[in-house]
C-alpha cells in the first residue's frame, strides 16, 4: 500500500464521521425542539381550559366528582374560589387524579400555582405540585390571568408548568 492510498482513506472515514455526528446531533436537536413546542402548545390548551370552562359537572366542589376539569364559575375567566380550595390540598392521591383530568400521560408532571392579589398585595396561594421536582427536567410554563369574585374581585395569576 502507498501512503496518498491511507492518507486518502483517512480523510475519507474522517469526513464520513463528522457527517455521522453532524446528523445524529441535529436529529436528536430538531427531536428535542419539536417535543418543546408540543409540550408548550399543551400546557396552552390545558391553561385554556381551566380559565375558560367550568368543567363538569358544573358546580363540582371536590376532585372525585369531576368529570371534566374547570375552574371558572360559569363566566371564563373568573375562577371559581370553591374549586380553587378543592385542589389546595392536593394530597399525593389528588395530585394524580389531577393529573389525569388534565390528560397528562403517565411519566409527564405538572405544576399548578394560582397567586391571588389585591391590588398588588399577595392575599393567597394555591399550589399543586409532586412531591418531588425535577431540576433538571425541560419545563413549559404558561402564565395566564383571571379574577376570583367572592363579596369583591380579586386578580389571579395562574403560573402552570408541564415536564
């Protein structure tokens, strides 16, 4: 063998496996983009449909009656304080039930925060978490706005996070 033949030959494989690697990486990279962006668009239509729907039935007051997921009163975007103190507790057993009304699959989690204002004074806090958070898990959060109206309106800010 003639050394232009192995120079040639490593030039060759050499290029072959950083086109291998180019495309391995931009694979798994376009992978990764696209399930953001779906992840994003979920947490979007779930926001929707807790700030817009009541759910059913209707008038539910705790999570082993829900049919369907909602927290408004009737109204969208005015939340229902009743529902808002349903899923407060939000035991570990909740925190599943949960979970499934708002159609996550198994292995994908949530985070739901509602900060109630008034004015600009913090007056409550409603929180549904896991018990454990991943640090290191990619996390889609949507952040909408709403009003809770009891004897007098309080602004809402509803923070929910997919991973």
């Amino acid at each position: 063998m003639n050394v232009e033949f192995i120079i040639s030959a490593g030039i060759v494989l050499s290029l072959l496996s950083f086109i291998a690697f180019k495309a391995t990486t931009t694979y798994f990279l376009a992978q990764s983009q696209a399930r953001g962006e779906v992840m994003f668009a979920r947490a979007h239509a779930i926001s929707e449909l807790l700030v817009k729907y009541p759910g059913r039935p209707h008038n539910w007051r705790n999570l082993s009656e829900v049919e369907i997921i909602g927290l408004t009163d009737g109204r969208p975007y005015v939340l229902a304080k009743e529902k808002l103190l349903a899923i407060n507790a939000c035991q570990p057993n909740e925190y599943e039930q949960l979970r499934s009304l708002l159609g996550l699959k198994l292995g994908e989690k949530f985070i739901l925060e509602i900060s109630v204002f008034n004015g600009t004074d913090l007056i409550g806090y409603i929180s549904c978490k896991p018990k454990v958070i991943s640090l290191l898990a990619p996390k889609y959060t949507v952040v909408r706005y709403a009003t809770i109206c009891d004897t007098r309106c309080s602004a809402a800010r509803i923070d929910l996070t997919l991973y």
